[in-house]
C-alpha cells in the first residue's frame, strides 16, 4: 500500500530540528551554566552544561565545566 509506505518511510517525515546540532542553544546553556557555576549553585550548572553538549558535542569548553561541576559536587 503505496499510502502506508509514504507515512512510514523517514525519507517523507519533517525532519527533526532538535535532533540536529544547534550551537547557538548550546551556547546559551553554556553561558547559563557558567553563570551558575560562579554562582555555586553546582547541580543547576551541571544540567545546564550536560544540555550544552547534547545539542553540540563538539566544543570542550562544555565538557570541561560539566567535570568541574561534578567535581566540585562529588569531592
């Protein structure tokens, strides 16, 4: 059934912006989470670095402050 195909297929589906790499809103959790992490407030930071590197995973700033978040909690 062509219908069903066309519906199932990937190739026809909208394609999904929020699994593409977005460095802009990596950046912007990135500058939240710096601006926690001078704050203390470590646990928020860290989810705020964790959620930069989910959407670029190609900058190691984000992963540097995601460790010294952690780091900081669990010494």
């Amino acid at each position: 059934d062509l219908s069903r195909l066309i519906e199932l297929h990937p190739a026809f589906g909208e394609p999904d912006v929020l699994a593409q790499p977005s460095p802009a809103l990596a950046e912007a959790h990135f500058g939240k989470g710096l601006q926690l992490y001078w704050e203390k407030n470590y646990p928020a930071a860290e989810a705020q670095f964790a959620k930069a590197t989910s959407y670029f995973d190609k900058d190691a700033r984000y992963y540097y402050y995601l460790g010294l978040t952690r780091h900081a909690q669990y010494q």
